[in-house]
C-alpha cells in the first residue's frame, strides 16, 4: 500500500488511529495490510475504500459514516 499523507488530517483522528489505545487503531492496522483497501485524507477526515468504492468515512470528532457494508466496519 502507498504512505497516506495524514499531514492534513484532524488531531483528533490523528490520536484515534495511531494511538495504540485509539478507538480506530485497529482500522489503520487494516488498512495498513490489506491490499484491497486505500484511503485518502479529505476535509480533515479519512476516507476509506475497498477496491475503489468507498466504504468508511473517520472523523476526528463526528462518528464514522458507514457508506457501505464492509468487514472493516466490525472493527468500529
């Protein structure tokens, strides 16, 4: 997978998904090793897909915006 440019995103996700305690930790895990996935950095939240549809949204401070059923969601 390509480095995602996190350098836009909000603090508050930011300490959510790289904090090993952080609720959304073990998605950017999965993100991190799962081909099928991608994820980009827009409006300060993080947009997740699963072979190019998106299936998550993360907000720092707003809950998750499930777009689309996806395995990754029993992780929230």
């Amino acid at each position: 997978m390509d480095t995602i440019d996190i350098s836009n995103m909000c603090s508050h996700l930011q300490a959510k998904i790289l904090s090993p305690e952080g609720e959304y930790h073990a998605i950017w895990l999965t993100i991190q090793d799962d081909d099928e996935l991608s994820a980009v950095v827009r409006n300060r939240q993080l947009h997740v897909y699963r072979n190019g549809k998106k299936v998550l949204v993360l907000a720092g401070k707003a809950q998750p915006k499930v777009i689309k059923d996806d395995r990754l969601n029993e992780l929230l």
